[in-house]
C-alpha cells in the first residue's frame, strides 16, 4: 500500500483510495499522475488537479504531488478520468461541469463491512438535481453523480450486513444519517449531527448518487420493497416521505382545513397526505392551472387560480373571514409565505417545505399578535415505511405523477428538458439498468 492508498499524507483526512489514474496527457514527465480520482471510504468521489511542477527529484515531486493532493481536496476540477487498470467500472449520469452530463464509466462503489451495493432500478431527478444542474442553488458541485431518490436490487452485502442479502429488493433514506447523535437517538435522523445527503456535493455533504448502474449505502439507511411496490413508484417514496413529514410536524388531528400552497410534485403529495391524515377541506393554490387541475384530481375540494393578496381575500371569502387551520407552503418565496401567514386562523400553523429564497422577510406583528406558529420542515425522519403504505394502498397515488420512465443514457436530454421548464412535466424516473444492456 503506497503512501497515498494509506492516507498517511494526510492524518487529518479519512484515509483515501487511488481508484483511478489519468490517461497519459495528464502523466507527468517523471510518470506521475496530474489528474486522477479517489474514491472515499463513504463512496464519494474526488477528483485531483495537480499542478505540473518542474522537479529534478521524482521523489520531491511525490512529496509535491501529495501536498498538492492535501490543498487540492476541495478542488473542482471538470475532468473526470477514465481508471486504468483493473478497477472494475460502471455506468454512471456524471455531471461534469453545470448544465453538461454525460454516461461515463466510474469506479464500482465498494462497500464497507455495513454497507450494501444495490443495483439502481429506478431512481427519479428531484427538482434539486435539476436547480443543482444549473448550478444556482450551490448544492450539486461537479464533478458529481447525482439521484437520491432511488430503489433496486442488492448485489452485494459488507462482511457484517444482517438484515439483507443479494436479490432483496430494497429502496433507501436519501438522508445519510449516524444513528448515534443525540437526534438520531430520539428520532429526528433528518437533523443529525452528521448528516449527509446522497446525490449532493457540497462541502462536508459530499456523496455519491445513484444515477448509476450500482451505488452503496449502509445498511441501517435500507427498506426491503413490498412485492406490489414497482421499481418506479419505489423512486417516489422520498417525495411521498417529504409530504408525510410535514404533514406529521403540522400535527393535524383530524378535521382541519388546509390550504396547500404550490401545488407542484411536494404540494400534490402534501394534500394527499393531509387528507390521508384526516382533514376535511383543503384548498389548493398555485399559478399554473395544469398544476391545479391534477390537484383537483388528487382530491382537492377547491382549486384556487391566484397569489399574493388575491389568494388572500378569496381564502378569507371561502372561510367567512376565519381562516384555515393549516397552510402547507410548498413554494419558498416572499409572496406566497405572506399569504400563508394571512391565510392561516389565529393560533394556526404554517408549516415551511418550500425553501426556493434562501431568506425572507416576515410580518413580525402578525404573528405575534395572532399567535402564528411557523413550522419548518425538512426532509422526512422514518417515514418511509409508511409512505410505501400509503401508496400501496392507494391512498397516495404517485402514477399520476410520473411524466416519464427513461434509460439513463437519455438522462442529460431530460435533465434539459425539465431545466428549460417544458411545460406538463412532472417526474421524471431513469433505469440504469438499461444502460447495462445496452453496453453488455
Ligand atoms: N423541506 C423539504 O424537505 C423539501 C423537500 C423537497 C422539496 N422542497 C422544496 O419544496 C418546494 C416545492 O418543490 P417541488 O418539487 O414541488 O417544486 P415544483 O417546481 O414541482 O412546484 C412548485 C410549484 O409552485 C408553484 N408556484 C410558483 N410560484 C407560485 C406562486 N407565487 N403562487 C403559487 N404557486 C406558485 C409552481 O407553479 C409549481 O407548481 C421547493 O422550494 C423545494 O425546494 C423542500
Ligand atoms: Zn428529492
Ligand atoms: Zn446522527
């Protein structure tokens, strides 16, 4: 094991894996890489630019180059290079600079003695992956392979995996969680200490998706698939779990009137995750009137066509001046936060999933006053068992929302498509597998 493999260049990093080298326009004169990937212990992928220094000594260019390696750590380099030698490759939907994907082979992920490697069935582009694709919202960093929201088949168990075994068909928590921290213990794994996220790359949350033909993860973040649950609908439970959270933070009873505010693909599952929850009326709000015509289709009791103070007035109108007992705002911005504020009744709750503006400002006084609570929402902490539930008994029904069902080698064209905001798109899943066929 060479310096580099051991990590003893760095103690301060988890030791690193060399797992690829460059092709021979990136080998120094003294035969050393310039440009090469290193896969983490966690499956992240890294990619290294180091600069060509001239050195007499190939030994202080090795020390140079590892020092480099060590600076480098966060560099973002758009060239991602094919391995050498005999790392056993696969597929992947590789985002090599913003608004540029491509199949290209990457290592296999290895797996750690608690992970599992599943093979990627299904696994959809959430509307993070396309704002991360365009590079405004900071949260996908190239080089990257994306997808968290993922199911498929393990091929492959670590030395201590218990629960699963090879040909399970499993889905998983897009949250990487510890399971030790203070707040996994009580529960709330989506607020771990620790936290990371499949599929982003943004400094510590840096870890490889699945938009790839395997991916790896450990075996604590898995749920075994019940027999009804197809591969493609598997690909909604994160969004389903997403809909389910909010719905549970809002701590609805039963009986209340809701507004959903946005009714996009959260907004959707949100009202049919607040009338599986028991509430009697919801109301639905959104600009677009494709959206408002599926949310009346998915059980909404009256769709409303407005924004801003419009909203307002018509959702006092319909509750003769009281107000709704929950607004579920799933937008993000200024306005619509607003009209959730002066929609909801006094001593009601507005819980927060959009998050598009990173601040807002708020109407202080009347929250104050009328004694709002503001509820924040984020991601889901164990629902995903329920959310199967849920859309295997019908009570959420996801079909209506799958736009699509694509090889991933089609990948970067609906990346574009969803990105230039093509109007009636919703989901979008991709099959790795087909990508397997067609190079095997
Ligand atoms: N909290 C979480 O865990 C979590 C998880 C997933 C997504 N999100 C966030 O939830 C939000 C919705 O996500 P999505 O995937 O459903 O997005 P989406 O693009 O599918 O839906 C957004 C909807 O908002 C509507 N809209 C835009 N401006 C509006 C306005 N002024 N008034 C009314 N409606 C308006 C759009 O027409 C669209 O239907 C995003 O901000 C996303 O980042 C949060
Ligand atoms: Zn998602
Ligand atoms: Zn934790």
């Amino acid at each position: 094991m060479s310096d580099f493999e051991s990590g003893a260049f760095n103690r301060a990093l988890p030791p690193l894996r060399a797992v690829g080298l460059g092709d021979n326009e990136h080998i120094s004169k003294q035969g050393l890489p310039l440009h090469f990937i290193t896969r983490d212990y966690d499956n992240s992928l890294m990619s290294w630019f180091v600069h060509p220094r001239k050195s007499r000594s190939p030994g202080k260019e090795r020390q140079e180059m590892f020092s480099a390696c060590k600076n480098a750590f966060n560099t973002r380099t758009v060239v991602l290079l094919s391995e050498r030698g005999s790392v056993p490759a696969m597929k992947a939907l590789l985002l090599s600079a913003y608004e540029n994907l491509q199949i290209r082979d990457i290592p296999d992920p290895s797996c750690g003695p608690k992970d599992v490697t599943i093979q990627v069935a299904a696994c959809g582009i959430c509307g993070s992956d396309v704002h991360g694709y365009g590079g405004s919202s900071g949260r996908r960093i190239p080089p990257i392979v994306m997808g968290h929201e993922a199911a498929g088949t393990v091929a492959s168990v670590g030395s201590a995996v218990t629960a699963f075994s090879v040909g399970d068909r499993v889905t998983f928590d897009s949250t990487v969680y510890c399971g030790m921290c203070e707040f996994c213990r009580r529960g709330h794994v989506n607020l771990c200490d620790d936290r990371q996220v499949i599929g982003v790359s943004c400094g510590e949350y840096r870890r490889t998706g699945a938009f790839a033909e395997y991916i790896s993860v450990p075996e604590r973040i898995l749920y075994r698939l019940p027999e009804e649950l197809s591969f493609t609908d598997a690909a909604m439970l994160e969004a389903v779990s997403v809909a389910l959270h909010a719905v549970h933070v809002s701590e609805v009873r039963g009986g209340e009137t809701v507004l959903v505010i946005g009714v996009g693909m959260i907004g959707l599952l949100s009202l049919q995750a607040a009338r599986a929850a028991g509430c009697s009326t919801i109301f639905a709000a959104d600009v677009d009137p494709t959206r408002l015509k599926l949310a009346a289709e998915l059980g909404a009791d009256k769709t409303i066509s407005l924004s801003g103070e419009e909203l307002t007035h018509e959702v006092l109108r319909l509750t003769n001046g009281r107000g709704v007992d929950v607004v579920l705002e799933a937008v993000g911005r200024d306005e619509t936060i607003h009209a959730g504020i002066d929609c909801v009744r006094k001593g009601g709750t507005v819980t927060l999933i959009g998050n598009i503006a990173a601040s807002i400002s708020l109407p202080l006084q009347k929250i104050v006053t009328r004694q709002i609570r503001l509820q924040g929402s984020c991601a889901s902490a164990g629902e995903y068992p329920e959310a199967m539930d849920m859309i295997v008994t019908g009570k959420i029904k996801v079909g209506r929302l799958i736009t699509a069902v694509a090889p991933l080698k089609d990948g970067a064209e609906w990346f574009q498509r969803l990105y230039a905001h093509e109007p009636n798109l919703m989901k979008v899943v991709l099959d790795p597998r087909e990508v397997a066929i067609k190079n095997k």
